[in-house]
C-alpha cells in the first residue's frame, strides 16, 4: 500500500463479536458513517474472496451521497479482511484480540482529493461509530 493510513478501536467484545457487526450488512448500516447528519441506507455485500460490496453514504438532509464499491481480496476468518476499491485502492482489516482486548485495526490508501488528516479523522471517526454499534448491540443482546 502506499502513503497508507491507520486508524483503530479497542474494545472489550470477542472477536467473534466485532467480527460479525463489521461484516454483516444489516448491522453495516447502522454504524458505516462519520456524522450522525449522515447515515448508510443500503449495504450489500458478497462476503467472499472476489466477492463484491456496495454501501450507500448520503446525507440524511439528501444533500449529497456517495456509493462505496470494492471487490474483497483476502479473507481470514475472524483474524483479517482486504479489499480494493473501484478506484484501485487498497484496504485491510486485522482483527485481534490479547489479554482481554480486543482491537480493530484498519489501514487503507487515501485518495488524492482530500487532504490525509481529514481522511484519517473521516475513516476514524466511522470505526469510532461501528465500535459505538457494537458495544451497545452486544449489551443489549446479553
């Protein structure tokens, strides 16, 4: 990867966990945006080596949107994930948990319209959002 950024989130969830709300599309959708004025109405997903995913990101106002497709490279079971975006570049997931922490950890090629600190603080501020999701799903369910 080139010029490549990393954000990630601690939690204290198994992997199994974090794992299944990152990689499923109806729980996708309610924590894959940066903002609460936005939100992710659609996600589809063919989770599989060569399988493809698209996320729909828009504002709630309907002011502006975007889709967000890519093809899935590599995948590890419940340790790791890649895949390339339709303008070629490269992300990668790793899943890992040591002495009762879990991490997400997630490293990616920004693009070139917007400045690298507001794309490191953008694609935080989301994993922030799917550690929010997470942690309050998983409470509710126990």
């Amino acid at each position: 990867m080139k010029n490549q950024i990393t954000v990630e989130i601690e939690s204290h969830l198994p992997v199994s966990a974090l794992w299944t709300y990152f990689t499923e599309a109806h729980h996708i959708t309610n924590w894959n945006f940066a903002h609460e004025s936005w939100h992710c109405p659609h996600a589809t997903l063919h989770f599989e080596v060569g399988g493809s995913f698209s996320y729909r990101m828009e504002a709630k106002d309907g002011s502006f949107g975007f889709d967000l497709n890519g093809v899935f490279t590599q995948i590890s079971h419940e340790q790791m994930f890649g895949f390339n975006l339709e303008d070629g570049r490269q992300v990668e997931l790793v899943f890992t948990h040591h002495n009762g922490i879990s991490k997400v950890t997630e490293t990616f090629e920004p693009e070139s319209e917007n400045a690298y600190d507001h794309q490191q603080l953008g694609w935080q501020m989301i994993l922030n959002n799917f550690k929010r999701y997470a942690e309050s799903h998983y409470a509710a369910k126990a």
